[in-house]
C-alpha cells in the first residue's frame, strides 16, 4: 500500500479522537504536501456490473456520519462504508439508500428536492435524482489515492468539488464529465482544499490547510489567493444572510468574520464554560431565520443570532465529536457526526435544553 494510501485510510481513524486537533470532516492524516494532482480532463466513471455496493445494516445511523444536507423537506446524511440514509419524519426515522460504494462519503449537497450529489475517497462522486433515494457513480480516480472533501453546485448542471493534494474538479453538464481546473488556483504547494461555500451576491470561497483561502467573484470562472487571517488549517466557510458576509473556521476554535467578501477579516472570540473554545469546528449551517449554528469537537455547539458577530457556546455531555449540523426545513437542528446522527428535535434558540437532554 502507497503512503498517500495509508494516510488517506488513517484519516477515518483521527476522527474518532476528539483529542486529536484534526476536523472529523475535512482534514487528511498527512504530515506534508507530497505531490499535486494530475491536470487533465475527467470522463465520466463507467457502470461496473461488479461494483460493491454498500451493506445495509440498522447500525448505520450510529456509524461515523460526516455531512447532512436538505433536500426539499428530506434530510439526506453520508458517511462511512458508503453509507447514505434519508430521513421523511425530521430525523426520527432513517431509511438506507442503495449506494454503489463502500468508500467513505465525506460531504453532500442539494440544489432541490431532486438532485444532489456526493463525494468521498479516491475522487468519487456519487449523484441522485430521486432525492437520495438511489444514486450512480459520475466520476472515479483510484490512481490520484486522494478524497474529495466538499462539493458545491450552483443549479443543475454547474457544480465544483474540492479535496486532497489542491483537488479542484469542474462540471457544467450536471457531472455527466469533470474536468480537473486546479491549475486555476494559486497552490503550487498542493495544499489540501477542506471546504468550497458560496457567498450572498458576491461569489465563492475556499478554504484549505495552512490557512489557504481562495476567492472567485465571477462564481467559479477565476480565483485569487486572499491573505489569510489564520496560518492554521480552516475546515469550512459559511456564507450568512448578509450580502458579502461569512464566517471560516478551522482548528483550536479559530473562527474569523468578514463583511466586504473577505477583503478584511475579524477573530470571534468563543467561550463555553471552561473558558476560551479550544475546540476545532467542522460545520455549519444558516438557518431559515438567519440565525448561524455551528459545530465542532468535544460536542461543541454554537448559535449566532447576530450574523456571527458573537455565539453562544454549548457542550453536549457525551462530549461526541460533531462534524455538520441541519435543519429539518421547520428549524429544528439535526447533527451529525461521532455516534451517526442526533435528532434534537428542537429549534436553535433551545439549544440549551436541547443539548442537557442528550
């Protein structure tokens, strides 16, 4: 086994430990940046009469689950082993989709109650047309032994995933074809792209190790490097309800603001009961009220309702590792991570009460 291999596999591993100062989500076990990928155009992955498809079983909703997104007024959560299960009733009840993977699902996304896609180790990307009830293999690179790590997709046809080793793959037939852009990015040195989130009337953002931080105002076309507040790795970015506005965090509870797309930053201070965060924050979601939840290790949970200004910071008891947070499309929170899926079934603004009782 190749010791991009090797790492790649240890990356489940980390995210186990709540100690360890890695995200559950997006960060790879590597100790440095050892190549950059292939540039070249991507064909679509071929349907494999042999291809595994992941094993049901009723402890898949208790296995690591790494991201959740809606779909319409579905919930839709992808993990590892290639799980992927659905939920109807607000995340009371879990049906398992039929996937053809048994990789590890690291990030998914919705454009409506339809069409969603899903990425995970050795470049895959999975996409469903029926709500993620089943889904199909668009795209595949064992060779590049390297995860995507987040996708993001503008409507039907134009979407963008990013991962490992400075990974930047485009579509804009619906992922029918991916062709590999990461020459459009300032990253000779490879670094690792953690997360890719859009920003109200302004454009996109990605975020990586090493404190890389990319922005592109004409949605995807071109990018420019931007001075990083952070040195540190970032995990995600989280665009709010105001034009210009968003938040990226990343290890040791380091979370910064801007509200001119990035141009000038600003640290939010956290602190729970023990004092200031030290916790790394994996995910986040805006919620329809325009409120802001994220999370992060030891069950670190944080509401803004002041467009990430300030939050208000809790620990669930268990001290479970979260690794992305929801909504069920009515306000109440669903999360996700070490331990498989949370239900709260109550809105953010009783995130006390909610957590105590976990």
């Amino acid at each position: 086994m190749s010791e991009p291999k090797r790492r790649a596999q240890a990356r489940a591993s980390l995210r186990l430990a709540a100690a360890v100062p890695r995200s559950l989500r997006f960060t790879l076990a590597l100790c440095g940046v050892l190549g950059v990928l292939p540039l070249a155009a991507a064909p679509a992955l071929a349907q494999d009469e042999n291809v595994q498809y992941s094993i049901e079983s009723p402890k898949a909703v208790q296995g690591l689950i790494l991201d959740i997104a809606l779909a319409g007024k579905r919930l839709v959560a992808v993990g590892e082993r290639g799980h992927i299960l659905y939920s109807d009733d607000s995340g009371r009840n879990w049906i398992q989709s039929r996937v053809p993977t048994r990789q590890l699902l690291t990030a998914v996304t919705f454009v409506d109650q339809q069409h969603g896609w899903a990425v995970g180790h050795d470049a895959l990307i999975l996409a469903t047309q029926d709500g993620g009830a089943t889904w199909t293999g668009q795209f595949e690179d064992r060779e590049r032994e390297a995860p995507l790590l987040d996708i993001w997709f503008r409507d039907t046809q134009y979407g963008l995933a990013v991962g490992a080793y400075g990974a930047l793959l485009e579509t804009r037939n619906g992922g029918r074809t991916w062709q590999d852009i990461s020459d459009r990015l300032d990253n000779e040195e490879g670094l690792h792209l953690n997360g890719i989130a859009a920003v109200k009337q302004s454009g996109l953002v990605i975020v990586g190790e090493m404190g890389a931080l990319y922005r592109s105002a004409d949605w995807g076309e071109t990018w420019e490097r931007l001075e990083s507040p952070y040195e540190g790795t970032l995990f995600g970015a989280l665009g709010t309800a105001r034009s210009g506005t968003l938040l990226i965090y990343g290890l040791r509870g380091n979370l910064y603001r801007s509200a001119d797309f990035g141009d000038s930053w600003r640290p939010v201070s956290l602190r729970d009961a023990n004092g200031e965060l030290a916790f790394g924050l994996n995910g986040g979601t805006l919620l329809a009220d325009g409120s802001l939840v994220l999370v992060g290790h030891g069950g670190s949970i944080l509401h803004s309702e002041d467009e990430g200004r300030s939050f208000t910071v809790f620990n669930r008891p268990d001290r479970l590792s979260l690794s992305a947070v929801a909504d069920d499309g009515a306000g109440r929170l669903v999360l996700v991570g070490q331990g498989g899926i949370h239900a709260l079934g109550l809105p953010a603004a009783k995130l006390a009460d909610a957590v105590q009782k976990q």
